[in-house]
C-alpha cells in the first residue's frame, strides 16, 4: 500500500509542475503581445517545453516585454514630466495674459 502512496505524491508534484509551466508559458505569451491564450495552450500542451519555447519567440514592437522587460513595472522610454517655463514670474500664466 506504501507503493500507491508514493505514486500519489509524485503524481502531485508532477500536476503542479505541469500547471506551473502553464502559468509561466501565459505570463511570457502575454508579455511578448501574444497574449494569454497562446501561452496558455502551449504551456499546458508541451508541459516545459512550452516556456522555453515562449522563452525563445521575439517579442513584438510595442509589447511589455519591450517596453517594461521580463518583469519590470515602469515604463523605461517614458520621458521626464516637463514644466513650461513661466518666465520666472509669481503670478499664474492666466493673470499675467490680462
């Protein structure tokens, strides 16, 4: 009986490896411009084959992974927030045109 314990365990871990590459191969899909669903497929289809194949794919222009990278949260080709010069003046800009 010690025997089917053990293969209950090991078909345990071996679902959640199977689902983690599901939700790894999603992430990257999506992060690539792909999108989730493709991923998804994939991942639960090739098992960890899948994410190294997302892993692989070019990102598309404009994608996240492009933009913001693997991981990241922030924009890094956001520009700095510019403040119009005023000419140096304390009044506001609607005050000074009257």
């Amino acid at each position: 009986m010690t025997v089917f314990g053990l293969i209950g365990a090991t078909a345990l871990w071996l679902t959640f490896a199977w689902l983690l590459s599901a939700i790894l191969a999603s992430y990257l899909s999506d992060r690539k411009g792909y999108g989730e669903r493709p991923g998804l497929a994939s991942g639960l289809l090739l098992n960890l084959l899948g994410v190294l194949v997302w892993l692989v794919i070019p990102a598309k222009e404009g994608s996240l992974w492009k933009r913001v990278g693997p991981w990241g949260k922030t924009v890094k080709d956001r520009p700095a927030p510019s403040r119009a010069d005023d000419g140096g003046g304390t009044e506001p800009p609607a005050a000074a045109a009257s």
